[in-house]
C-alpha cells in the first residue's frame, strides 16, 4: 500500500503570519477512510526547495497533497516547480481555462486564466468553493492554501481515485499505561516487542502528572498481532514490578513511532 504525504507551503506559515489548518484536517480527511498520514513536509516559499522537494517525491510511489502556492502572485511558485521538478512545460490546461472564463468571463483575461497554467500531462481537480480549478500529476494533488477550497478538494480526490485504499491501514490498537517507570526502565521490553514483531507500529509517549510518572505504550497493526504482542509486553513489565492500567485504543497519534 503506498503511503500518503503532505506538504504544506507558505512563508506566511513559517512566519507565523498564518495559522496552519491543514495537517490536523488531513489526518482526519485520511482517517475518516480508514488511512493515515506517513509523513509532512512544512516549506516557505523558495523555489529551489520546494523543486528539489517535488523532485524526491516525485520519484517514489507515495500519494501526494500539496497545500499552497497555486495562484497566480509573484510568491504563488507551486505550479511552475511542479513542472520544473518534472522537466515538463506549463500550459493552459484547456478544461481549468472553461471554468475560469466561466466564472470571470472577459475578465479572465489577461490575469486570472494564469491559474489553468499546469504541468504538461495534468488532471484537473474541480473547486466546488469558486470554480478555479486545481491540479493533479503523477499521483501528486496540488491544492489551494485556503481551507474552504482545499479540503473539499482533497476529499473528492480521495474519493474519484483511491476508494481502493480505504480501510487498508492497521486496523486495529492497544495502548497500556505503565505508572511510576521512566521508559529507559522499559527500553528492553521495548526493544525485543519492536525486534519480534517488526509488522507492528509501536510508540511510546511519556506523561509528567502530579500523582506520578506516566508511560503510554501503543501497538497498532493487525489485531492478532497487535493482542498477542500487547499480552507479552504486559506481562514482561509486570514481573518487572510496575502497575499496568489498559486504556481504549485510539488512532492517530503519532509521537515517538518506531517501525
């Protein structure tokens, strides 16, 4: 199954000027179908970067969200590096340019319809929010940075081209609370659940309460796996002499994963 990334474009994020939205709202996106993010990516807007970045990406088999820089503004640079990163040309995809005129009419021209300018071999992605659309290549999906475009949009993506992949991620998660031990006391057990069972997402996340030191162990996969190594870590901690308390799983969390 290939694994999803996000990058996330902006000086305007990195500056703090703007508050990003759109890593929180794509782990939800992805889980509401059962799948998850593997990775992101926070960029400004430098092109070399962003191009050389395009470049990796482009060369493995993970799907791709970009967020970011698809207008048409002197720092709008997403599109022209996604063509540069490809070694295409950009054009006036002929479907974006409809939808542009569409919604300025002679106004489209000569500014606006610069937004219908693709790499050389794009899909467009429809923008239900103002008709301007965005655009897809090789498995990557380049959105708006505003989040009343760019969600439904990636929501549409994910639902016109991968229903194949929905519900594919481990679907199952156990998570302990071990109290009053410091995970350098666990690193052991740790380590041999992690080296018998390498299938499995592991993490470990610590907690600083007033009644006490807290570690929560989670393992995520395949729920035979997930049970029969969540029993063994439980009872190697309890000869260790530390108290075990079971909590719900849960999804999503991603601090300290080891694969």
């Amino acid at each position: 199954m290939p694994a999803f990334g996000i990058f996330i474009i902006g000086d305007e994020i990195l500056s703090g000027k703007r508050k990003d939205g759109h890593f929180a709202r794509a782990i939800e996106i992805l889980k509401a179908r059962g799948l998850e993010l593997s990775w992101a990516r926070f960029m400004g807007d430098d092109p070399a970067r962003i191009t050389a970045e395009l470049k990796r990406s482009f060369a493995g088999e993970d799907i791709v969200f970009s967020f970011g820089g698809v207008g048409a503004t002197p720092d709008d640079r997403t599109r022209q590096c996604a063509a540069a990163a490809l070694g295409v040309a950009l054009h006036r995809h002929p479907d974006a340019v409809k939808e542009i005129e569409k919604r300025f009419g002679a106004d489209a021209y000569p500014r606006r319809v610069i937004m219908a300018e693709f790499p050389v071999g794009s899909d467009i992605i429809p923008n239900p929010y103002n008709g301007i659309a965005s655009f897809s290549i090789a498995n990557h999906h380049f959105l708006p940075g505003f989040p009343e475009m760019a969600w439904p949009m990636m929501e549409w993506v994910l639902d016109t081209r991968y229903v194949r992949l929905f519900h594919s991620a481990p679907g199952a998660e156990q998570s302990i609370v071990v109290r009053n031990a410091g995970e350098s006391t666990l690193l052991d057990i740790m380590n041999r659940i992690v080296a018998e069972y390498p299938q499995l997402g592991f993490s470990s996340l610590p907690h600083f309460a007033e009644d006490g030191y807290r570690v929560e162990l989670s393992l995520r996969g395949d729920a035979e796996s997930v049970g029969k190594a969540m029993q063994e870590m439980k009872m190697a901690i309890v000869e260790l002499g530390f108290p075990v308390d079971e909590k719900p799983g849960h999804k999503g969390e991603q601090h300290g994963i080891i694969r």
